[in-house]
C-alpha cells in the first residue's frame, strides 16, 4: 500500500521554476500547505506585478509568517538559479515559455521558433540542471513537469494507447509542433543527464494533459492551457471538432507533484507518469462547450450547443487541410500545419494507470481523478473576473 502522499514535510525547502505561472503559482501554494519552505523562482524577482498575487494568497492562507521567498533565475542565463537552489532540498522545475493561444500567435519564422520556444525550453531545463549540480550534496528530488507532448506522437494509428513507454518521435517545429518539439528534447535531456540521476536520489518527470483549473491571473487565462476555456466565455470561433483535448485538473498534478515528493526513492526514482483524466476520452470543442456553457454567467454563451458562427465547420477544416496538404504555395498564406492535420480526427488515448499504482494518485482523503465537470466549473468560476 502507497504511504499518504500527503504527509507534512515541515522544515523542507523546496523551489519552484516558473513560480508565477499557472503550474508554478499552484506548485507553490501546495507546498506551502504540506509544510514546505518555498523559494519561488520568477525570471524577476524584483518585478513586484508578477508575484504580488502570490504574496497576497499565500498570507490570506497561511497568515503574514508564511515561509514564502522569492528569487530570479532566467532559463537563458546560465548560473542564474545557482542562488536559488542553495540549501534546497527539492526543486519543482515549471518554468517554460507558451505561445500566445489568446492571439493564436505564433513566432513568424522557424528560425524564430527555435529561439523562441525551443531554445529557453531545452537550454533553460540544462541551466536548471547543472545548478542542481551545484547543489547535489542538499537537493535530493528533482521533479520535472513536462507535458502529454512529450510523449504524443501524431503519426500513431487511430486509437492508440499511450504509455510511459512512448516518446515524441513526430513533432519537429517544420512540420508545425515547435511545442511537442521542445518538451520532447527538454525532457529527454534530463533522462540522457546520468550525473545528474546519479548525484540526486529522485528524479521524476510527471507529464500532465492540458490542465484545467482556477486560475490566479490574467496570464493564467490567456496564456496557458486553461486559454481553451478563456476563448470560450469570450465568445471567440473556436477550432473544429476534429481536434481533441485530453484534460486533467490542477489538483490531480498538484497530487502527483506531492506524491513524487514523498513516495519512497525506490518507487519512483527514475520514473515519467502519465497524468490524465482517462475516465472520459480527450474531449471535442463543442462537448468542452457544453460543459462550460452550464457553469459560465456571460452573456456571450447563451445556448447549451455550440452556435454554428463559434466553430469551424469539418466540412471548412477539410478544404483547408486538404489545399495545404496538397498546394505548397498556398501552406503559408492558409497557415497550414502539418502536426494539426496529422492529428486531425484521431482518436488517441492514454494509460494513466501508473499515476495510481506507482506513483499513489487516488489514495488518501481525495481520490482522483477528478470529474470534468468539476474541472471545468473551477476554471469557469475563477476565470469571470478576468474577461
């Protein structure tokens, strides 16, 4: 039987990567919670407007003592986490650079997707790293959020099952995954770095699916996974449903988080998991809607369907990847990605089972997974002041 992977680990320090982003943000206040001394790392620590939301929620509930400090480290900056990570015991690396999915923005050029996103994703992970090293003789757990991406490959047959075993072998930024592409590498590094697996005595990988939950932020909202549902409640077009999203809850990844924290060093040294609510399968546009629809208050969404202007219909989505598939001249005026269409109208699935009986989610007080309309309501709820 799993211990209770949410024991009290009073007196730990831990820092988190990214601590102002959505994971990271959430990454904090759990820790808090279970005991732990925070150390979290923003690329500016003096930067006030990206962490007064922390400060101010981490007071209101732990009360003005709460063990809570701030550092900058820069994931293109070599060195620059050196000073965060000294007397840590644990490091929760978040930190990673999105598109802009509020704008459906992405860098212009490949050249400049590299920079943009594979860089800081694959050059920051190794910065992190080699202070980890630095600081092996105190940190003893290294847990690395990585992502379903690195793990999904789009040119598996419908219907396949994804596992641990399975690795991103598909995604390059020139066939339009700059993404899948950069957390592939990114975590593959860590698992090529034998040093550093034998200089700390966890390391853990955890792969969530697009994360669903309350947000903290605007930027939260608008510039992460739970920008699906931001996009929603705005009343914008959405994607049509040959796209589907797996999803999991904050809460169930703050739980593997605390688990790859506590379980013992046998169990999950050396380990990725898979986090996903496989109860349901990934989820179209229109059954997303339909849930938000029941919980959101805006008058912009106004019927429990999707109105035919909110989505693309397949019938358009076709024409269009099959001009791109087929008119090379017209791929860049249409925006044309190969990745979308390769994963267009599949349906794949993921084996979560290892999360439960190697890592321990599900045991305890709050068994997870937790329900999609759960999921949903609470990212629902807290996005309303922010449209």
């Amino acid at each position: 039987m799993h211990k209770d992977c949410a024991k009290m680990m009073t007196g730990k320090k831990v820092a988190v990567t990214g601590a102002n982003g959505f994971v990271g943000a959430h990454c904090v206040l759990e820790l808090l919670q279970h005991g732990y001394i925070v150390v979290a790392v923003v690329r500016d620590a003096t930067n006030g407007n990206k962490t007064q939301f922390l400060v101010k929620e981490a007071t209101r509930r732990f009360g003005p003592d709460v063990k809570l400090s701030f550092a900058s480290g820069d994931l293109l900056e070599v060195g620059s986490y050196d000073t965060a990570f000294q007397e840590c015991w644990g490091v929760v690396h978040t930190a990673t650079v999105l598109p802009d999915y509020e704008h459906h923005a992405m860098p212009a050029t490949i050249e400049q997707q590299y920079e943009g996103i594979v860089k800081p994703a694959v050059d920051g992970t190794n910065n992190v790293v080699a202070s980890i090293k630095k600081h092996s003789k105190t940190i003893q757990r290294f847990v690395n959020m990585s992502s379903l991406a690195a793990i999904l490959s789009n040119n598996k047959p419908t219907g396949y099952k994804f596992t641990e075993d399975d690795w991103n072998t598909y995604s390059t930024v020139e066939n339009g995954d700059a993404y899948g592409y950069a957390k592939a590498k990114a975590e593959q590094s860590i698992w090529d770095d034998k040093e550093l697996c034998s200089m700390v005595d966890v390391v853990v990988s955890l792969n969530p699916s697009i994360i669903l939950g309350t947000v903290y932020t605007k930027a939260h909202a608008s510039l992460g996974s739970c920008t699906i549902i931001y996009n929603m409640m705005k009343g914008e077009k959405l994607m049509c449903d040959g796209i589907k999203f797996p999803l999991v809850h904050i809460r169930d990844v703050l739980q593997g988080v605390m688990c790859a924290l506590t379980q013992d060093t046998k169990v999950v040294n050396g380990k990725r998991f898979i986090l996903d609510n496989s109860s349901f399968p990934p989820m179209t546009m229109s059954e997303i809607y339909t849930h938000v629809q029941k919980h959101n208050t805006t008058t912009s969404m106004t019927t429990t369907t999707v109105p035919p202007e909110f989505i693309i219909s397949d019938s358009m989505f076709g024409v269009y990847l099959w001009i791109g598939r087929n008119i090379p001249f017209l791929r860049k005026s249409l925006k044309y990605n190969q990745s979308v269409d390769a994963y267009a109208w599949k349906d794949f699935y993921f084996d979560n089972t290892q999360s439960k009986t190697i890592l321990g989610l599900g045991s305890g007080e709050n068994a997870s997974y937790r329900s999609i309309d759960v999921m949903i309501k609470d990212t629902v709820d807290s996005i309303q002041p922010y449209l």
